[in-house]
C-alpha cells in the first residue's frame, strides 16, 4: 500500500478521478454503450481502477505510440503491416467521429493487378 499511496500522493486528485471514470466506465458497461461484452467491460474497467491506482495509468503519449506500432506486428503480410504503421504515424485520413470514442485510421493503397 506504500507504494500505491506514494503514486497518489503525487497527484491529490488523482485516486478521486481514476474512481469518478471507474464509475462512467461501470454506467457504460451497464447501458451496453461499451460495445464490449459487459463482463469483458466491467473487468476492464476494474483493471483500469487498478492501475490508476498503482500510477500506471499515465498519460504517456510515448507508451502509447509504441503500443499501436506493436499492434501492426499482427499484420503478418510485410505490405499491409508497413500500411498499418504507415496509418499509426499520421498518414492518410484520420477520423474522430468513433462513437466509442476512437480513431478511425484509413488510408488506400493503389496497386497494379498481376
């Protein structure tokens, strides 16, 4: 418990917000606006809770560039995985308009047909 209330110490209000978003996160998770399978969302949510609470849940604008590179490694095709990493780093056309609150990422690619 030290250590997690040194991380909290560091930021006064920061137990109070990880706790204030945990319960969005549980509303969300109850109203099926998650677009999750609700118990997947609502241990989710409690993993968030953890984390913040520990002070891993920082924003790291780093970690998470680094994060999305290393989602592109599943595109095992070394042409789709350079259009992935090519997206992740600003290329294309980027959307805000996710109803889940995300990115949409799309670019085309034109190639010749053999």
């Amino acid at each position: 418990m030290a250590c997690t209330s040194a991380a909290l110490a560091a930021q006064p209000n920061a137990l109070a917000q990880a706790q204030e978003r945990y319960q969005q996160d549980m509303a969300a998770c109850a109203s099926g606006q998650s677009y999750q399978d609700p118990a997947t969302c609502r241990r989710e949510a409690g993993a968030a809770l953890a984390q913040a609470r520990r002070g891993d849940l920082g924003n790291n604008p780093g970690a998470y560039a680094k994060n999305a590179l290393q989602r592109c490694a599943a595109h095992k095709n070394s042409d789709d995985r350079v259009a992935c990493e090519a997206r992740i780093q600003g290329q294309g056309d980027i959307s805000k308009e996710s109803q889940a609150g995300g990115l949409l990422r799309q670019s085309t690619t034109v190639s010749p047909t053999p």
